[in-house]
C-alpha cells in the first residue's frame, strides 16, 4: 500500500543541488495532490534532524484566510501518539506499567470475555485489547466540553464485550485511547488537557495546541471542509473536549513539526529528557501485526519499503473536515508532515499519499500514484437512483389515496382480501427500505447513521431521505389500502331490489 517502487539514495548522493531538485519535485507532487483530492487548504513540511528545512503553505481556511504555519488544524487519530508519549512519560517515570492490568488504575474497567488475562496498558497503546472498531465509533465524536467529559466518555466502556481475548490480534479502536485518556487523569490527578500541556506540549514547544473548547475559540479554530457531492463545503464543527485524547487535538504545522522532530531526535537519543531512546525506539516498532509488513507499535505504524533500511514509521488521522500525517524515516533522520483542511472517507488513501509519496521523493524515488476510491461515487448514484423512484411512487399513492383502484387491470373487480394482502406486502417492503437505509447499511460499513452524516454528508441525507420516503410511502400504502378495501366491499353489496307497487310497470304498446 505504501511506497514500494522506490529506490533510496545514500545520504551522501544527494548534493546540495539535487536536494533543491528533490525539494521542488515533491513541492510539484504536493501541489498536484492537493489538486487532486479538492483541499482548499494544505500545510506541508519536511524536517532533516532537528530543523524544519523546508515549508509550504497554499489554499485558504474556512474562513477565507491563507493558510500558514500557525494556522490551526484538527489532527485527527495523530493525537494518538501524542497520548501514547504521556502515557510513556509516566511508564517512565515508575507510576505506570506497560503489562499490568488496566483496571489496577481503572477498577471500574471490567469487560466482558477478558478471561484469566485482564486487558494490559501495552493492549490499549497497541490497539489488541479486544476493544472493537465499533465500541469506538459508537462512542466518537461527542462533543462533550463539560468538566469531566474525558471519563465520562471512558466509562461507557466499563462493561463492554470484548471482540476477541486481550492480546490476541490488532483491532484499530478509539475506545483503547479513550480509556488511555481516563487513565492519565487518574494517574496524575490533573484534567487530561491540563496534564498533556504540562507533560508533553510544553516541553516539545507545541505553543500553538489546542486541548480544550476554550483553546479552540482563543486560537480561532477555522472551520474545515467535507466534500458534498464532489465539492468542498465548509463546516464550522464543535470542538470535542473528550475526545483529545484519540482525535480531537488541535496544533498548527509549527506544533505538528516540533512533534516530529522530537520523533527523530528521540529515536537518536537527544530529546532532552523528555523520553529515553529506548522509549522513544519502543514507541516506533511495530509489535503486533495489521496486514503484511505493516504492524502496530505504541501509537505508532511501522511499515517497511523495500529497501529494509529505509524503515517507515506513521500516523494519520481524520475529523470532519480535517485531515494530517507524520511520516518519519527514522534512519534517514528525515520527517514530512501533511495537513489538509479537508477529509472524505473514499479520498483517506489519496491524501496519506501525499506525504508517502513527498517522503518517497525526498528519498530520491518515485511516488506511487494512487486513487481516491470509486465506492462512494457509485453509492450516491444507486441512492440517488433510490431516492428518485421512491419519491414517484409516493406521488403515485398521493393520487391512489384520492382514487382508489376497485378494478385490475384486465377490468375485473379486485377481491378485498387481495388487496389486503398487496397492501401489507407494500407497507412491509417500505418499512424494510427504511430500516436498511438507517441502520443496515451505516452497519455494514462498520458506523452508525450519525457518523455517517459527519463525515460523508451527502451519503447521510440520501440515506435520510430514502427512510423518510420509505415511512411516508408506508404510511400512504396504508391509507391507499384501507380505501381501496373500502371501496371494494361498498362495490361488492347487492343493490336492493324496489319494493312492489312503488314502481310503476312499463306500459305495453
């Protein structure tokens, strides 16, 4: 899936000069990708060692404004690394253990199906605690900004049922670091924004992130873009206190550079205190399998190109209307950072490449070329088709409820019984449509209707609108039925005959 055509140089191939070539080679490639997916707005930086070396900005926020360096972005699931280092910072610092048990700092945690081996702290930081995807998903995107919303959030998980036993295989889930978040306040006493300024925003100079709804109307959080029907649209979302701890931090490219570089020069052992290298080397390697040679480290992915030594290590991640990713190639102390203002489900692939294939670049290689997936083009025609015919055929009953058919269309009267029945076969096939629309197909793509709506906004009201067409064409078939039975039986009586001597016999001629 990554970028498995290129062919690295040495460190010493590349000369001044060709690396001004590589820089405007990848800064052509950016500029084209963007293009491609439709971001109004992009940030793009590449770090060599310590030091930013180069950066780009292009496009406006949802506000109209150019983007810059201190322009602010949500980061998406890249806040999960961001957890994962203060979880670290304490492992470090002896008030927490990688393999003990998660309920030792969370007693109320109790899942169903743990068995002997309880869910570890190392299991909710690798995503194979048996959390699923789902658990997650179900209980994203809240925005809950109260006091307390953090564990308010993690306590929703305390007895859930686990999809497969603690350790067993990788299932990506926001529940495990929606449980990492509560554990940080239980564990430092503190609120679980206040603690990551403290411990790890802070000391990484990230100046410019955002951890709570107050940060976000003081820093002027823009709105971000989802895509309706193929085109941008800007959408002004709440910013989400409780779900920091996954997906809902907010940092500018400066904030989002000084955190990787912190990366590479953690990996080399000069960060500064903040992580020892073994840490930091821990973080990074990938332990638990996802597909291939892609694994999962502590809230990072590992994945390999084909030169072994050119290892990749990396995160994405997506809230409506925001997209990033940090790619890091630890051994060529080389870093990218990508920050789109825009994100759609079937473009995820398209915009992670961007950086793929901007470090590819830099490499001295080739960047895959890479689609956005058709899947959504061909739902929204297929419920637009749908939508369109359920909408005639409740136009159709409209006029069936005023005129109901007594007579099939051979022109025998119909029997009441059968219509009856065509009547309840209709209302269940509408019934059925709708439920299929708002619960069988959001279930099927692994989300619920309300998730559905956030991140792919015109797939959302086609599926709202063929339920509702469904129900209000149900709701019809039943009136045109009870009518139309009506009718029938006041058609089938015999009409009575005239009592004698009121009417007079026709005179013979």
């Amino acid at each position: 899936m990554l970028l498995t055509a290129l062919t690295p140089l040495t460190a010493s191939a590349v000369e001044p000069a060709g690396e001004r070539e590589l820089t405007a080679k990848a800064d052509s490639f950016v500029r084209g990708q963007m293009k491609r997916a439709g971001a109004p707005g992009l940030a793009y930086s590449v770090i060599r060692g310590d030091d930013v070396v180069h950066r780009r900005t292009w496009g406006r926020d949802g506000r109209g404004e150019p983007v810059t360096s201190r322009t602010p972005f949500l980061v998406g699931s890249l806040a999960k690394p961001v957890t994962a280092l203060a979880v670290m910072r304490q492992v470090e610092a002896g008030e927490v253990e990688l393999d003990e048990p998660v309920r030792r700092h969370l007693p109320w945690f109790r899942p169903k199906g743990e068995g002997e081996k309880p869910v570890t702290v190392r299991q909710l930081l690798n995503q194979s605690s048996g959390l699923s995807e789902r658990d997650g998903i179900t209980r994203a995107d809240r925005f809950d900004n109260e006091p307390g919303g953090v564990r308010r959030l993690a306590r929703e998980l305390a007895g859930v049922t686990l999809s497969a036993p603690p350790g067993e295989r990788h299932e990506y889930s926001n529940a495990n670091y929606m449980l990492l978040g509560a554990l940080l306040e239980e564990v430092t006493g503190r609120p679980f924004g206040e603690q990551l300024r403290k411990d790890v925003l802070g000391p990484l100079g990230m100046k410019g992130a955002i951890t709570d709804s107050g940060g976000a109307e003081r820093r002027g959080l823009p709105p971000g873009y989802r895509f309706f029907f193929g085109q941008p649209r800007s959408f002004a979302s709440d910013f989400d206190t409780s779900g920091v701890p996954y997906g809902y931090l907010g940092a500018s490219p400066e904030d989002m550079s000084a955190f990787a570089a912190a990366q590479l020069k953690g990996a080399r052992g000069d960060a500064g205190g903040l992580l020892s290298p073994a840490g930091f080397r821990e973080m990074h390697k990938g332990t638990i399998s996802v597909h291939d040679r892609h694994r999962y480290g502590l809230g990072w992915r590992d994945d390999e190109l084909e030169d072994p030594s050119a290892r990749m290590v990396w995160h994405s991640g997506a809230t409506p209307g925001y997209h990033g990713i940090v790619v890091l190639v630890p051994e060529r102390n080389l870093a990218v950072v990508v920050q789109h203002n825009a994100f759609a489900k079937n473009k995820e692939n398209l915009l992670n490449n961007t950086a793929f294939g901007a470090a590819g670049i830099l490499l001295g290689g080739e960047p895959r070329q890479v689609d956005e997936d058709g899947w959504l083009t061909w739902a929204l025609v297929v419920l637009g088709v749908v939508a369109v015919a359920l909408a005639a055929v409740v136009g159709w009953s409209g006029f069936r409820v005023v005129r109901p058919r007594v007579r099939s269309r051979g022109g025998q009267r119909r029997a009441p019984g059968r219509a009856m029945v065509g009547g309840v076969a209709a209302v269940t096939g509408c019934l059925l449509a709708a439920s299929v629309a708002c619960f069988v197909l959001p279930e099927r793509m692994g989300v619920t209707l309300r998730e559905v709506l956030l991140f792919a906004p015109d797939m959302g009201r086609l599926l709202v609108a063929v339920a509702g067409l469904g129900v209000l064409l149900a709701v019809l078939r039943i009136v045109v039925t009870v009518r139309t039975v009506l009718a029938l039986r006041r058609a089938g009586r015999p009409v009575p005959e005239p009592e004698r001597g009121l009417v007079a016999a026709p005179t013979a001629r």
